[in-house]
C-alpha cells in the first residue's frame, strides 16, 4: 500500500461541501412538462462521502446553514440519515433576498433524450464558508482525520471558501492526514479568477495525495497538457490519458495516486463505463464496459467514495480502482445522487457482473 494512513483519528473522512437540494421530475420526465417532483439534499462531496457512510466509516462534513431554514433542517435530517457527523455555522437569511441553500433542478433523461441541469445558485449560503468559523486545530489535531477530501467546486466557489479549502489542506498537511482533492473544473465559478484560481489549485494539488480529474480539469486548473488524440471510442483514447496522468506526476511528485474515470454515453440509459488509475508505477486500466443507468448524476463521485473506502480499509492497490468502479455503477442506479450501498457484497457483485437475485 502505497498510501500510509494516521492511526489515531475519530473520523475516516472529512468533506467540506456546500449544501443544497436537489428537485427531479418523477418517472424520467423533463421539467418543462412535469408537475409533480422528488426533492433530495445532495452535493458533490457528499456524494464521495456516502460510500464510507454507508459502509460504516466515520465521516463528518463541514458546511453552512442558512438558520432557521426548514431546507437547512431538511439537510441535516438527510445527513443524520446519511450516518454523517457535521458541523458549521448558521447564517441569518436577512431578508426575502438574502442567504439560502443552492437548488438544483434536472431530469434524468431517458434513451435518446439526455438529461438536463439547472443550477440556480443566487445567494448560496455556502460561499461563506469561513476558515475563522471552525477550530481547525481541534479537528484534524485532537479529533483526528485519516483522508481529507476536497472538491474544486468548493474552492472555487468564491474568495472565502478557496481560502478556506486552502487553510484546510494546510492543515490536513500539519497533522499526517492525508488529502484526496478531485478537480472539478467549473468554467463559471472561474470567470475573473483564472490567474488566482489557477495558484489556488497549484498549491492544493502540490500537497495532496490523491489527485483525480479529467483531462479537462488537468488542462485547466493545472496547465497540464491533455491527452493525446487516440483511436475512436473511449477504449481508443486509454494510452493518451494514461500520458497525461504521467505529465501530472512530473509536475506533481508528492501525490501518490492519481485516478480519472472513462466514460462514453451510448444513451441516457447505457454507458460505456471504465477508469484509470495510477499508484506509485503500477497502472491499473478498467476498460470501459457497458452499464445501465437510471440516472447518471453521481457516478463520478461515487467511483471516488469508492476509492478512497478502499485505500481507507487497506486492501490491495489493484482492488482500489475496482471497488470505484463498482460504487460508481452503483450510484447510477440510484435516484438519489449517491449511491447508498447495503454492504460490500452487494459493490463487488456489481464488479463481477452478478445481478442474480440474493434470497
């Protein structure tokens, strides 16, 4: 293994996230025509932090709350359900036009139609996340973490929660935990901060241990050169990410693993799915197979909370990608933007192919 963990620690881990809800249109419908929706707390980092949740790791999340909200108590409800710790400040809304929890509106498309999203994001609590509202030295030095994971979505999200991710990772640093940052490039939260950004995310990505992302996020959050045009189809395209990830490595020698998933849309409902992932010199290659899919958000983040589980329990590098590809799958036959797996019986029948009924 690859990756050595602090044995001492209350929490497994430690997400910082923004959160928000989720409202989708029942029976695969679009929302333009659709009356009647399902609502969800959702964000991108709990959907990593699930798959340990779930599994039975201890996990907490720092965020924000908009008090006296019924959507922040509905979130925290969610979270508790979830089997996650949280803590966070709870801000005044104001007024009609002050603070309030994101809300994100898709459908999950079906065949031929894909799916459509709609962030709506005006007044989002969580772009007040605030280094001076946590005891960070009491969280990753008394209480102990073994994975801190950050998302590029939050530390671009605006110039507190970047510094906040910043202080996070320095800390995480300090105290041997060891920090998983997945890129997400977002080219609207980057608008008028390229140049900040682009040191922001150098500097996290110089101290993690972990790094994910697609070629688009190497390219630009970090200026590493993307893939190589390959053959067609995503299998044709394996040998020119698997370059790229090399160049990451140059640039970025204290990581120790570095992960992307592959993926090609046949319909809304079939995939291609697969993944890439190297640990130290060994090359682990899942080449793309076909999956179902009821609703594809969250399969990104589930192939992550399934592969830091799995550097989490210690097992053999070579089940890490394995296990990711597995809980990513899983998320994807899921209406919730997470996966929710019962145990790891039910991740590794996924991975062997076996959806026989268990009676």
């Amino acid at each position: 293994m690859s990756i050595k963990l602090r044995e001492d620690f209350s929490y497994s881990l430690l997400v910082a996230t923004s959160m928000g809800v989720r409202i989708t249109p029942v029976n695969g419908q679009p929302v333009h025509s659709s009356s009647l929706f399902q609502m969800q707390a959702t964000s991108a980092e709990t959907n990593v932090a699930s798959v340990p949740s779930f599994l039975g790791l201890p996990v907490k999340v720092l965020t924000t709350f908009v008090k006296d909200s019924p959507i922040a108590q509905f979130i925290k409800s969610d979270l508790r359900s979830r089997f996650m710790d949280y803590e966070g400040p709870e801000v005044a809304q104001a007024d009609p036009w002050g603070y309030r929890h994101q809300f994100n509106i898709a459908d999950s498309g079906f065949g031929t139609r894909g799916p459509r999203v709609l962030n709506d994001r005006a007044g989002e609590v969580g772009r007040t996340l605030n280094v001076k509202d946590f005891d960070l030295e009491r969280i990753f030095g008394q209480e102990g973490v073994q994975i801190l994971h950050l998302s590029g979505l939050i530390a671009a999200l605006s110039p507190e929660t970047s510094e906040f991710c910043l202080q996070l990772a320095r800390f995480a640093k300090k105290h041997g935990t060891r920090i998983s940052f997945d890129l997400n490039y977002r080219a609207s939260f980057w608008k008028g901060r390229n140049a900040e950004l682009r040191l922001l995310f150098t500097e996290i990505a110089s101290v993690s241990d972990i790094l994910i992302g697609n070629e688009e996020d190497f390219q630009l959050c970090l200026g590493i050169e993307g893939p190589e045009a390959g053959g067609q189809g995503i299998k044709g395209q394996i040998e020119g990410f698997k370059g790229m990830i090399g160049r990451v490595k140059e640039e970025f020698p204290n990581a120790s693993v570095f992960a992307t998933t592959l993926r090609e849309v046949v319909s809304a409902n079939e995939h291609l799915w697969g993944a890439i992932m190297l640990s130290g010199e060994n090359w682990q290659v899942i080449e793309p197979r076909k999956i179902n899919v009821l609703d594809r958000i969250g399969g990104g983040d589930g192939f992550v909370g399934g592969l830091l589980y799995a550097i989490l329990k210690g097992w053999d590098e070579e089940k890490w990608p394995q296990f990711g590809w597995a809980t990513g799958a899983l998320a994807t036959t899921f209406l919730t933007d997470y996966g929710q797996p019962a145990d790891e019986e039910m991740v590794w029948s996924i991975w062997g192919g076996n959806a026989r009924v268990k009676r």
